[in-house]
C-alpha cells in the first residue's frame, strides 16, 4: 500500500523518497521530497529508538532549538528536522510546537505504546489528510495518495461542495469527499492503534488582546518592521540557490527590502509583454543589485490548456480554483537553479483594503456586532458562481442543502475569532485560518512540485503583531511604506503596478493614475492588458474543450448536478447571453477530478510548454 501511495505523490523522477514499514508490517512511514531543504534520511529516532517521525517541510529555527536541546543533554545524530521534533517533544511535550517558526507536517510513531501522532505548523500551510478504516488509519499530504485504498469511500461530501461553489474555496477540516479530513491549524491528532481511537487537540489558539485605543503609531509601525526583518531572516537561511517571486506591487518588493545584501538571490517576474510588473520588478532589481529574470505570459498556453488544468488539478487534488496560468511557468524556477522560492502571500495582512473577496470596505470598518459581520461577510465572500442561473445547478437532492451548509461553514469558521474585537478584527483573522490555510496553501501545491516555498509574512511572531494592531494602521500603503523608509528609500520612487502610482502619492495622483491604468486596458495599448481573458478564451479557444468535457454524459450523469443547468450554463457563456466563466472553471476542475479520483483516468507528468525565461 505505501508504494502505491508513494507513487501518486512522486510528481517527478528526481524525487527524493524515503520510507520505513514496520518489522511485522503493521505500521509504514514515508516522506516524499524535493530533497533540497530538510535533507536528512528519514525517519528519525530519539536516542532509544522508541520514536520515529518523518516531516515534510522545515523549522526555520532549526539551529536555535537544537542549541537549546542539546544543552538539555540531547544527542542528535543527525540535522533532521524531524529529529528536532522527536527530543523536543521528549523535552516539552505539545508546548515545544507552540513557539516553532516553520511550514510543516510530521507524523510520530511511538513503538512501544502503537501510537501514531500526526502535528503540523500553527498556521496549517502543509496540508495533511486523514481517513480512518476499521483497524487503521490512513493519511498523506495529498487526498490522491489516500484513494489508492478501495476501502475509501468516494461519496461526495454536501458541505465541501457548497463551500467550493458558494465561496470559491473550501473551509474548515472539509474537502469534497465525507471520508477524508483536512488536519486543522496547530493540531495534534493522536490515534491509537490499540481500539482504533483518535484524539484530536490543538497544541497554540491564538490568545485576543485587548485593543490600545493610546497606541503611537510610529511605535507600532517600528515593531512591525522589526518582526518583518526577522521573519524574512529566518526564511534566507539555509540555502545558496535562493528565488523571489518578484511583482511590480508592494508584497513581493518589500520582502527584497530586507533581504541581507550579502546573501544570493535571483528575482523572477511574471507578466504579459511590457507590463508595468516588467518594468517595475526590473527596476526594483537594480536598484537591489539582484540577478532578475522575466517571463513572458502570453496566450500560447492555451494550446496545451486542457494539459495544464489537468496537472493543477491533480498538484491540488481538486480543490483549487484558478484559470490555471502559471502552470506553464513553473519549471522555469528549476531551470534557473533556485531550489527556495520566497513568495509575497500574506502581505495582504498589511493592507486588508487589498484582499481578494476579505477587503475592507467602509461598510466593514463601521461593524459593531457579531451580526454585522456575518452579514458582510457572507456578501463579500459570495463567489456569486450560482447567481443567475436559468434553473438550480445541483440536483435536488442536493439543492436544497446547498446554501444552507455554505452559510453553517462560515459560521463554524468564525468560532476560532470569538472574543475578538472590534469586529472588524475577525476578518484578519479569518483571512488567515480560510483563505490563507485552505487556498494559499493550495496554490503552493503548485509551486511546491518545483521549489520549497517559504512565506516571509506567515510568521509567528508579525502575525500575533498584525492581528493585535489596529484597523487603521493596517489599510492602504501605510505599513510597507514605513518599512522601506527605513530600509530601501529609492523603492518608494518605484511605480507599484497595481496603482501606476508611486508609494506616497497623493489621493488626486492615486486616482489618476489608477483611471490611466483602466482606460489603457480597455483600448489595448501593449503592456496593459491583464494577464487572462478567461471568459473569452472559454468562448473561443476553449470552446471545444469546455463543451466536449461538461456536455460529456460522463459529467451529465454523475447524479451531483442538474443535467439541464450544466448544459444552460455552457449554452449561456458560449453565446454570451451570460458570464459564467468562474463556474464554468470550476465546473472544469470539479470534472476533471472526477474524472482522475473518481474514475481512475490516468494523468501524465510534466507540461508540453514552457515558455523561455529572459534575463535581463
């Protein structure tokens, strides 16, 4: 069963697997990997041998906890950070996990005892899935790894749909299938294989503080700066062959700001032809004195599109909704040598009024109760993929749960918030225990095929810091602003790519360079245009692919949707009577899952187009 397992997470050749089974076959560990952080052979044991562990991913205070531990009388045989784990629990038991900065899953077997305990980060950025059979348990990072077992069933889970068409994304512990559970945030599962009990606890909750209506702000603004210099410290140690995902915006730039002069780091920039991310990055470069590196997005991914959704769809197990651009990009970070990219998610925390479907808006910074923001939020979030329809998408057996469920998950996720305030405060919160953990995480699936990810900006301690800050301080430019005054002034002069205004304009050059960016856009001018155009290529280069996949019998009989409302909905966007194009992409990805989980169709590895990288 691991082999089989190990293979569907084996995305390619190169790599680096380690396993271990159990002298009678009743237990079985593995770890599959990049083989560039973390590198140790695993499992790890303590000094007795009756704990093994593997982990995937990283502690990036490795070296000062093991400093700590080995002071404690801890022989470390090895620099597994596995390894770490195992004496650091012996040493502290859960309280160990709470002060660790990392992205990581780890599985314990005490083989005395047969108990297997499964951890992850306090944020929850690896995903790991369970499923409990009679006599065992099951689990693997991805869900694909977990259906290798007949045994599993593959009955469609009513709150994971909802969620993925009411939202766009899933929440909580659920995925769409009701066998299989999502490991929360900073949790401790302990299953004993002696009766078959689990245990689940969370080792960290995140403690409300009170809210210091006398705060200076200049103070705040220097502790935030502080912690942000420390975590991206601790994310460029380790590695010589490191990579930045560098925008024209402010995310990614203020992460350059910080890194050490002295250590190596390539910049990579993705947009179309003479885009402003182009230029931008490309200065910001410079200015840097970093080796930078452009790719060229341009719809010559279409040609292949079919083959690139359905790699992202296998990297993600189903449960991602993008229109899948930057499949085609990703080998590009091998080709260039970078084995750690560092990646601008999470910035978001600094400027919220910029935040996908969480952004603030008046209405929001007004709310004064639990209900207010609940109301909000179930406006804001509404991914309105089923509005607008001729008739109800699913089947009726189903519909009638539909908006129900959704609205229920998005209750549930607020539980972990309670206290917070004011209320306004809960949607940072949220943004970090839902979109963060159940989509971001998701999208570094992707990138996480090629290169080890790390997120400057999901760390402990600037997290606690931004959570506990005031509203005010956390909108528009104020914080990264403030950060490169005090570290990289000429980055303030660069134009962020999101606006066509430099950091610090004023309201009147804001707008009016916001207004340039528009009206370019909509008459064409070069290095304007946005980076998809989804909703037509569906109409015209995809047309084929959209009707051949969703009018399938295959899709049409599965017993989940409305035959009827499947076929409005490709009829509809075709012959622009309607926009459907969101729906469309995840009726698309929900499909072609079925197609691969569900029904056993076979995907290939690696993408037939890869655009060249010019450096510059």
């Amino acid at each position: 069963m691991v082999d089989t397992m190990a293979r569907r997470m084996k995305h390619h050749e190169w790599y680096v697997e380690h396993r271990h089974v159990g002298r009678f076959h009743d237990y079985a560990l593995a770890r599959m990997s990049l083989g560039f952080v973390n590198k140790a052979v695993q499992p790890a044991s303590n000094e007795t041998g009756a704990l093994l562990a593997v982990m995937e991913g990283e502690v990036y205070n490795y070296e000062e906890e093991r400093r700590v531990l080995k002071a404690a009388g801890h022989v470390f045989r090895t620099d597994s950070h596995a390894e770490l784990l195992l004496h650091g629990f012996e040493q502290e038991g859960q309280a160990f996990f709470r002060r660790l900065h990392g992205m990581f899953v780890a599985a314990v077997w005490d083989v005395p005892n047969r108990r297997l305990m499964l951890i992850n980060d306090r944020f929850g950025m690896k995903p790991l899935y369970y499923t409990e059979l009679p006599g065992r348990l099951l689990f693997a990072s991805e869900i694909k790894a977990l259906l290798v077992d007949p045994e599993v069933s593959r009955r469609p889970h009513l709150r994971g749909l909802s969620q993925f068409f009411v939202y766009g994304q899933l929440l909580g512990e659920d995925t769409m299938l009701e066998a299989i559970r999502l490991l929360p945030a900073a949790s401790w599962l302990t299953y004993e294989a002696r009766g078959g009990r689990i245990l689940l606890e969370k080792y960290w909750h995140h403690e409300p503080q009170s809210q210091n209506v006398d705060v200076d702000e200049t103070d705040f603004l220097d502790q935030i700066d502080d912690a942000f210099c420390r975590a991206v410290d601790r994310r460029t140690q380790g590695t010589a062959r490191l990579g930045l995902s560098l925008s024209g915006g402010l995310d990614a730039r203020t992460i350059l700001a910080l890194v050490n002069r002295e250590k190596p780091l390539s910049t990579v920039t993705l947009g179309v032809q003479g885009s402003l991310d182009h230029k931008s990055a490309a200065q910001l470069a410079r200015l840097a004195g970093r080796p930078h590196h452009r790719y060229v997005l341009n719809t010559a991914f279409l040609d292949c599109f079919e083959e690139h959704l359905t790699r992202m769809v296998h990297l993600t197990d189903g449960h991602y909704l993008s229109q899948c651009i930057v499949m085609p990009t990703l080998p590009i970070y091998r080709d260039l040598g970078i084995e750690v990219l560092l990646r601008g998610h999470a910035g978001e925390l600094m400027h919220m009024d910029k935040a996908y479907a969480f952004s603030l808006d008046e209405a929001a910074l007004q709310m004064r109760d639990d209900a207010a923001l609940e109301t909000w939020l179930a406006r804001r979030l509404r991914a309105h993929m089923l509005d607008d329809l001729a008739e109800p998408l699913f089947a009726p057996e189903y519909h009638k749960h539909i908006e129900e469920l959704a609205a229920q998950s998005l209750r549930d996720s607020l539980r972990d918030s309670q206290g917070v305030g004011p209320p306004v405060q809960r949607v940072w919160h949220l943004f970090v225990s839902e979109r963060l953990r159940r989509e971001t995480a998701l999208s570094m699936m992707k990138f996480g095929s090629q290169v080890d990810t790390r997120l400057p900006y999901m760390d402990n301690d600037l997290v606690d810091l931004l959570l506990a800050a005031p509203p005010t301080i956390k909108l528009a430019e104020n914080i990264q602003a403030h950060i490169m005054r005090r570290r990289m002034p000429a980055f303030l002069d660069v134009v962020n790519a999101n606006n066509g205004a430099r950091l610090g304009a004023g309201r009147f050059a804001k707008r009016f360079a916001e207004l340039k960016l528009k009206v370019f856009a909509k008459v064409g001018v070069p290095g304007y245009q946005p980076y998809e155009r989804l909703g037509l290529w569906l109409r015209r280069e995809l047309r084929t692919y959209v009707e051949k996949t969703l009018l399938d019998p295959r899709c049409l009989e599965r017993g989940i949707f409305n035959p009827n409302a499947v076929q409005s909905v490709v009829r509809r966007h075709l012959n622009k009577e309607a926009n459907h194009t969101f729906l469309l992409m995840a009726l698309l990805i929900f499909e072609t899952g079925q197609r691969e989980f569900i029904d056993g169709v076979a995907v290939p590895r690696g993408s037939s187009y890869v655009a060249p990288a010019t450096k510059i």
